[in-house]
C-alpha cells in the first residue's frame, strides 16, 4: 500500500506541476498579447518619430554644407584681412619712422618759440 501511495502523490504532484506550468503559460499569453496590442498602437507613432529624425538629419545636413560655405569664405575674408593688416602695419612703421623724424625737429621749433620773449617779437609789429 505504501508503493501506492508513494505513486498516487508522486502523480498529484506531477499533475499540479503540469496545471501550474499551463496557468503560467497562458498568463505569458495574455502578456505577449498585450504587448503586441501595446507595439502595434505604438507603430505609428514610431514611423513618425523616424520621419521627423530624418527631416531632422536632412536639416542637419543641410546646414553643415552652409555652414562649410561659409566658413570657407571666412578663411578666404580672413586671409584678405591679414594681408590688409599687413599693408597697414607697414605704412604705421613708416609713419612711426617719419614721425620719429618729425618730432626732435617740432620739439626744437617750440623751444625756440617759447625763447622768444616780447621785446623779440617787435620785429613782426613792425611788420604790420
């Protein structure tokens, strides 16, 4: 009797395992097709997002090729400036020189003037 038992309960437990493992399978079931439900209303929206992601990217690159433009024609403004630059800084250093000739003689001009005193000055009254 005690084989019979031993095999009834072994077959219980069999069998429970067996009703378990079928709710388990049908609760997985139930999810997967809520998922799907779930995936599907979602496509749409996912074909929509992608479309803007490539209206997006177009844009982008779109606006790196102005962008490549422009910063071509920067660098060519920018080596016309750097030779203006080095034009005007030439014509400075020859200004600089000239003035540097220019002021001992200014400088002796007004100390001369300032050693004129009134009675040096009648010779321009006179004059008048």
């Amino acid at each position: 009797m005690n084989v019979f038992f031993f095999f009834i309960s072994t077959t219980l437990q069999s069998q429970n395992r067996y009703l378990i493992g079928l709710k388990q399978l049908e609760s997985a079931a139930l999810q997967v097709g809520i998922m799907q439900e779930q995936l599907e209303a979602l496509e749409p929206k996912l074909k929509e997002a992608a479309e803007t992601v490539a209206e997006q990217v177009a844009m982008v690159e779109a606006d790196s090729q102005k962008a490549a433009v422009q910063r071509e024609l920067v660098k060519e403004d920018e080596a016309i400036a750097s030779e203006q630059a080095a034009v005007a800084s030439g014509i400075k250093e020859e200004c600089d020189a000239k003035l540097a000739e220019a002021m001992p003689i200014l400088n002796a001009a007004l100390a001369a003037l300032n050693t004129l005193t009134p009675q040096g000055s009648s010779y321009n009254n006179q004059d008048q």
